[in-house]
C-alpha cells in the first residue's frame, strides 16, 4: 500500500466564554512533494524516474500568530521529519484565554541559535545522522536515491554567513479554518540548473535549493 509520510504537529487551545469552556484545535501537517504528490519512498515518481530512498528534514520555531492582540503562541522549537518513522505523535498545548491566530510561522531546518545551542538531545542528538560539525551545524534537509539511475545525495545545511541556508516561513491563516497542510516541493532541487548529484557541506547551491523549497512551499 502506498505510504505517504506525513509529519503531524497539533495546537490545542482553549478560548473562554462567561458560561463555558470551548476547545479550539489547530492541527498543521507538513509533507514533501514531488511532482504534484506525496513523496513515496523506494518507488519511480515523475518523467525522471527518481527514487527516493531518504528523506529527512528539520522543522522549527512552529508558532501561531495573532495581529490584533499581538499574540504570539510557540508549539515546538524542534522536530526531525524521518521517512522510517510510521507515525509521528501528535503535540499541544492548553491555553485559558481567547486566541484566534492569524499566520503561521516556522522554520525549515534549525537557524543559528538552534544549532549554537549546547543542548544536542531529542531530535538534535547526533545520532540521528543530521549533525556535521560544530562549525558547519545541521543538515535542515537531507534528501538520497536515484534519478534515471545515477545516484543523487543531497545534505543541505549550514547556518553562518552566505551559505546559512534554513528558511523562515510565513503564512496567513484562513478565518474558520483549523486544519493545515504545508507541502513542501522539493521539485526544484532536481533543476536543469543544479549539475551536482552530491551536496555534503554547506555551500551556495545548498543555500539555493533550500530557498527553492522555501519559495515554493504552499499552505493548503
């Protein structure tokens, strides 16, 4: 049965009326894309015939955003997505006050003070694969398999100077709507305008492809 991968992240928020309690639940999804569909692992997908064999990624600094009061609610700092993964767990927060947001803010891979810090545990521990040195920091993306049969290896990351290549995301929220879906499109990284099959340190085209996906990321 085809899989698609999907990592889930879950706002629990409670807004107060004189009478009662009532229970708001924002609920974000965030899934790859390639060619117009969810990325399915070890199968041929698009006019290329690309395979995926790896697919990992770092989403951070999750928060919901609202205008008019100036309110700012933080979900989540950090969370590895991981194509070996079955089912990611579901995360919330209570809240006793009224709370209607209005964007959306993230992170797509872990930006300078997240890979500054001293604490390397969760999914920032090392042995996840996703960390290279203290000078070069994480790989935000991490993409393997094959494209008309020529193995491709992309490691994008770094954190300083003009290779910093993790992306911050902005999206405005639909009034009424609670249930999200960021697709991400890593279409781009497979580019005429890309010639490397292997990326492993921070570089310009690893800045590049990460701001591809960036730009191409939609909100559903």
């Amino acid at each position: 049965m085809k899989k698609a991968f999907i990592f889930a992240l879950a706002l629990m928020l409670l807004s107060f009326s004189p009478n009662r309690e009532v229970e708001c639940s924002y609920t974000l999804s965030v899934v790859p894309y390639y060619n117009g569909k969810y990325v399915a692992i070890n199968q041929g997908l698009g006019p290329d015939s690309i395979v995926f064999t790896k697919i990992k990624f770092y989403v951070s600094n999750v928060g919901f955003y609202e205008t008019g009061n100036k309110k700012y609610t933080h979900i989540l700092k950090t969370k590895l997505w991981d194509d070996g993964a079955k089912m990611y767990p579901k995360f919330g927060i209570d809240f006793g006050c009224h709370f209607e947001p209005d964007s959306l803010h993230l992170t797509l891979g872990i930006d300078s003070a997240g890979n500054s810090s001293q604490f390397m545990n969760g999914d920032k521990d090392p042995i996840h694969g996703m960390y290279w040195t203290w000078s070069s920091g994480y790989v935000h993306l991490k993409l393997e398999g094959t494209k008309k049969g020529i193995p491709f290896e992309y490691h994008l990351g770094g954190y300083q100077g003009s290779y910093a290549s993790f992306m911050s995301l902005n999206f405005p929220l639909k009034e009424g709507k609670r249930e999200y879906e960021l697709r991400m499109n890593i279409d781009s990284c497979f580019s005429s305008k890309y010639t490397k099959n292997r990326i492993m340190s921070p570089c310009q085209e690893s800045h590049d492809m990460m701001q591809d996906i960036a730009l191409s990321a939609i909100l559903k």
